[in-house]
C-alpha cells in the first residue's frame, strides 16, 4: 500500500443555501485514503455521509458548498477546478457507485451504450473497441449471459444484475478512486455477499482506493480497512477496523454496536440498546458535544465544551470530552447489561392460532397463442405462493426469509385477505378465512392486523397521527366512543411516543415514528396476530432496535402470535420463535429457531446464512455463494425449484424428482433429496 494518500480531505465544512439562511451539514471532516485502502463511513441517515462523498467531486446541487477545507485528489487541489475538469475526473479517475442503480442508468440507452460512451469520452474508444471492451467489463464482474446483456435495457434487468452493470461502468477506466455510496443496501443478502466479493476481487485487481458509505456495520466490517464514524456532521472516530469493531471507544460508536442483533445469539440471550433520541437537525444543532443530548454518560461539562478530534492510540482518534480522564469508568459503565438476556417469557406452547394448508396464490398473466394454431390460447399463471403448509401457534413467532420474489409477502397478504388466495385453505382461531378481506367477518379483520414495510403506504398524510389511530378504535368499538381519545394516548405511550403526536401530520415524523405508529394502529384492536412485513427493513441500526424491542415487549405482554417476514437472518434470529425459509413460492425448511440455524440446513438456508454479514472484521467468511438469479415463477424448473442454484446439487434427480420431505425431529422439515447425513456435512 502507497504511503502517499490518493485522497486527503482537510477540515472539510460543506454548508447548503436555504431560505433560513446557511445550514453547515458537514464540520472539521479530515480523513487520508491511500491506494488499495478501503475507508468505510458509518452513520445513521442525516449524518453527513454522502454529503461528504458529493463535496469531492462537487456535486453538491446548485445551493451546497464547501465553505472551508480542502479536498486533495493526488496531491492536487479539487476546489477551484472548473467544471470541465470534474466532468474529465468523474468516471475516470474518480468513479462512483450510487445506491439506486437504476439513477445512474439511462432508461433510454442499452447497455452496451451507456458502458461504451464512458470510454469514448474519456480515453477516446473506438465505438467498436469500446463494445468489445464494456463486454469484458461485465464478464470481470460475473455477468450471467454478458452478451444478453449488453443488448438489453436497464428495465429488463433484475436490481443484482442493474448494481453490476453500473460497478462495472465505474471500473471501466481504472479509477483511482472508487466512491460507493450504499451500494447493496437494496439487494438481497446473498446477492449483497456477491457484490462484496466482486468489489474485494475489483479493488485486489486494479489497486483501487475506495470510500464505502453504509449503515451496515456488518457489511463495513467484512470490506474495510478503515472506519470513519459520522455523528450530526462530524467524525466522532476514526480508527483501523479491527480497533473500531473490537475496541470502539466514542459512545456513539458503541451504542451502534448495541444495536446489531447477532445472527449466531439465540432468542433471548442478547438485549437490543436503542441510542435514545435522534440525530439532531444541521440547522439546530446543541451546544458542546453535539452527542451530548443522546449520550447517557453525559456530564456537565459535555453540554458546554465542544471536544476535538484526539488520537487516544496509535491510529485511533475519538472526539469525546471524557476520552482521557475517567474512559475506563465510561466503558465499564457502557458495558453493563451488554450481554443481558432478552426477558423472554417461557410460556407452554398453546393452542393453534393459524393453520395454512396448501395455499396457493396464483397471478394470472396474458394469455398466449399456442402455436399460432386456430388462435388456441393457454392461460399461465405467475405461482408467486405454491403449496405454502404451516401451523403457528398461541404466542410464538414465525419468522419468513427468502429472496425478494420468493413470495413471503404475497403469502402474508394472501393470510390477512389482501390478495385471494388461487387453492388451499386459511384457519384462523378455527374459523375458515380463505375468502377475500370483505367478505371475511368484522371478529375476525379485527383479530388479525399487519404491519406494512412502509408505514407512508398506509398513512394518510392530509389526517393527524390520532385520527387515524382513532378510525381503527372507532372501526372496530374497541372502546366505548367517548375513551377514544385517552385510548388513542395509551397506545400512543405503549409505542414509546407521548400524546404530543396525537395532533402531528405524518411528514411531521421520522421514519422510525411513522413506523411506531402503524405499529400501534396495528395492536389498537388488540389482536390474536400481528403480520409484520419487513417492518425495520428502511431503517438506521438504532430505530430498529427500538422497533423491535417494542415488538418484542407487545408480544410478551399480550401473549400476541406473530409473523415476521424479513431478509435480515439477524433480525429474524433475535425475534423469532419459528423459521419457515422460502424459495420460489415453497417452503423448502421450517422448523423451531434453533434448529435453523445450525446443521443441517436445507442448502438454500445454508447459502442465506453463509452470506449474513457480520459486524465482526476477525469473521470467517465463508465460500458458499448462489450463482444466478431466481427463476420465473411463471415456469418454474422441474423437480426440486432449487437445481438450477444449488452448490450442492447431486445430479438429474434433483432435476426430474419433488425433493422428499425429511422429518428431522423436534419440528424441524427439509425438503431436499439430499440424506440427512450429507445435509449435515455438504459436499460442494
């Protein structure tokens, strides 16, 4: 690794325009890359984060800009640089990876257009030999069917295959520096473990310097070098990532770490600790330590000096007021509970709340013309929940993994009565509601409610907070109509907000309040069961946390059933009582948390957990990865839906044959032709 940094930013201030006068989002940021070196930024939304990325290559908008500092790009200024000379950086030497990939890609262009057009402006391609050129591109980063794809537009690619696409377009001309801002937040763990591998394999190849900005302290972990941690547009840390993740020392760091559920602690032997508040706003910022206010070791004197940025040990700087004088009674006091069990009530298994029986929920798709012949046509089917069988009993969790397109929410909704159900049959508290919602009775809509992914979907931004809640006591007479309102308060309190939100608007609230409140809309009915479809997915570490504990706290205090649909393995671990793991419209593994996850595991499960990032640098990383994408549900493959997947697959029976269902005691079904003997020791 060069000693000389490809990048040095110094006391780096971005400020923004507004009509409130100007508004300082990033302060006093300084950080060195060097070639080869990776720097992971973390942080919670509204950090700074990618206001830091954009500052150097100044695409800040027309109101953003740095109002002191440098930003030095091989020794070079990049402040004063014209913008024809940032437009001969960006995309050559300074190449960028955005979250939403299909914002860097032109609807309208194929995609051998927009990876040729990078090298034609920048080093002077030939259109041919820029062709040429972009199709090795997407062969170094494992494109299936390269030549396909080239020809395609960015819509008829899947979002592993569109992220891929435009990593290799940033590596086209050898960049210097590879900026990647929350590059895998919206794909699927295991494509997410594949992209991380490409860009460790990328930046081994080409000796690439790189700045990746995430709020996955796991997947930070697994990539980085370094690790730069952001709080209200400040770096409070910087340390290698070995010392950030096994010895954080700023609270802020450390309360981050407490807020990650570890996929290998079971169901109660581990305590979530929500950082309590919000990251203040960059227009009101507190006076002192702008942590102060959040931090539950605060002094007196933290709410009145404001501290620097200090080297603690050689390459760990900490911006923290008691660093010095008492850490050791700041990090005992920090660490108490750490490991404290979850209180996880052990109630007697009750009686069956829901029972699922071979449910099914078709789509239907145009019809088609079979041979051309006399105009015959056949009707196909989309088979987005085939076969689905579960039991869930009083109190407990089910949690539901797969792949986004596996058909874990089309089954959550199939079971609430918002999507019909094609055959099969849905019990709930011995009552048949296979039919659609409105034609389900009032007892049993009211007994049965769902949490949604995004709580903007389901509130009406034009009524109150406590309207809306109210609707749902009034809908339902939960109470008698003139408690409505001190009901509305109650639930308010159980979810952690106080009657202050009963007379907000929903853009009033942050995400993680919004999600507070479809939660308590959810439970105002007290219910026997709660669905809950990715309900922390979009959120920071820390309102996740706090998500999930009320979760946790709403179930052990009402003996509430829940499902829980989720890609976070993590999540899922921490929560659930139960693990039913979906590929392709089927269960292919269901049984008690425990036995999940550990061997033996369908090979689906094993390949969702091998790539579970960890928040642990010292982590084995395992080899197993899914090539390829989902198949259509329109034509699934023959025998067993995983063949054309499987790293452990054992030839044509897996091809021709319906896997068996093996009963591996305690609950615990596979589907799999492999023996039980092999599903614990698999052979790739």
């Amino acid at each position: 690794m060069d000693v000389s940094p490809i990048l040095s930013v110094k006391n780096l201030a971005v400020s923004y325009k507004t009509r409130k006068g100007e508004v300082d989002a990033v302060r006093d940021v300084t950080f060195d890359i060097r070639r080869g070196e990776n720097l992971g930024l973390v942080g919670e939304s509204g950090c700074g984060k990618s206001t830091v990325a954009y500052a150097m290559v100044n695409f800040l908008g027309p109101n953003g800009f740095i109002k002191h500092g440098e930003v030095q790009f091989k020794g070079k200024s990049l402040r004063g640089r014209s913008e024809s000379e940032l437009r001969a950086l960006r995309g050559g030497d300074i190449s960028m990876v955005y979250q939403e990939p299909m914002s860097a890609l032109n609807p309208s262009m194929r995609i051998r257009d927009q990876l040729a057009e990078s090298l034609i402006t920048h080093r002077g391609f030939t259109k041919n030999d820029a062709y040429a050129q972009s199709l090795e591109a997407l062969k170094n980063v494992y494109m299936p069917d390269p030549d396909g794809v080239m020809t395609r537009f960015p819509h008829q690619l899947s979002g592993g295959q569109q992220q891929r696409v435009v990593i290799a377009m940033a590596m086209l001309n050898n960049p210097s520096l590879l900026i990647m801002d929350e590059p895998t937040t919206a794909l699927d763990v295991t494509v997410e473990a594949a992209v991380l591998d490409l860009i460790s394999e990328l930046q081994r190849k080409y000796n690439t310097a790189a700045l990746y900005i995430s709020h996955n302290l796991g997947v930070v972990a697994r990539v980085s070098d370094k690790v730069a941690v952001m709080y209200a547009g400040e770096i409070v840390e910087l340390a290698p990532s070995r010392q950030i993740f096994k010895n954080p020392m700023h609270p802020y760091t450390q309360g981050l770490m407490r807020c990650l559920p570890d996929v290998d602690a079971p169901k109660g032997t581990r305590t979530l600790y929500p950082i309590p508040g919000r990251v203040p706003s960059p227009a009101n910022l507190p006076q002192g330590c702008i942590f102060a206010p959040r931090c539950e070791q605060a002094k007196g004197e933290c709410t009145v000096d404001h501290p620097a940025l200090i080297e603690m040990e050689p390459g760990h700087q900490v911006r923290c007021l008691r660093r010095a004088k008492d850490w050791d009674e700041v990090k005992r006091l920090w660490s108490i509970g750490e490991e404290k069990p979850t209180d996880v009530p052990n109630r007697p298994v009750g009686e069956s709340v829901l029972d699922v029986e071979e449910a099914k929920v078709y789509y239907p798709v145009p019809f088609q013309t079979v041979g051309g012949l006399f105009g015959l046509e056949k009707r196909k089917y989309v088979r987005a929940s085939d076969d689905v069988s579960f039991t869930i009993k009083r109190g407990r969790t089910l949690g539901v993994v797969g792949e986004s397109g596996c058909g874990k929410s089309t089954m959550a909704k199939a079971i609430v009565g918002l999507e019909p159900l094609y055959e099969g049959k849905v019990d709930f508290l011995n009552v048949d509601i296979s039919k659609p919602l409105n034609k389900r009775g009032i007892e049993s809509i009211r007994e049965l409610q769902m949490v949604f992914q995004d709580p903007n979907g389901v509130l009406n931004p034009s009524y109150t907070i406590g309207e809306q809640i109210a609707f749902s006591l009034r809908r339902f007479q939960t109470v008698p109509p003139h408690q409505v309102h001190a009901e509305v308060e109650r639930l308010l309190n159980a979810v952690k907000l106080d009657a202050s939100y009963y007379n907000r608007l929903p853009r009033q609230l942050s995400g993680g309040e919004k999600q507070r409140v479809g939660i308590a809309r959810a439970i105002s009915t007290n219910p026997a069961m709660v669905v809950c479809d990715e309900p922390v997915s979009a959120l920071d570490v820390s309102v996740q946390a706090a998500v999930l504990n009320l979760l946790l706290e709403i179930q052990n205090t009402n003996n509430t059933t829940m499902i829980l649909i989720s890609h976070d393995l993590s999540s899922v671990r921490f929560f659930a009582d139960d693990v039913a793991v979906m590929y392709l419209g089927r269960i292919v593994e269901i049984g008690p948390c425990e036995t999940i996850y550990s061997p033996p595991n369908h090979p689906y499960t094993t390949a969702l957990l091998a790539a579970v990032p960890r928040p642990d640098p010292d982590a084995p990383h395992s080899n197993i990865r899914l090539s390829g994408r989902v198949p259509s549900a329109v034509n699934p493959p023959s025998g067993c839906r995983f063949n054309t997947r499987c790293p452990f697959k054992i030839g044509e029976i897996c091809e021709q044959q319906e896997p068996p269902k093996r009963d591996m005691g305690n609950g615990h079904l596979i589907f799999c032709h492999l023996t039980p003997e092999d599903l614990m020791n698999p052979k790739v």
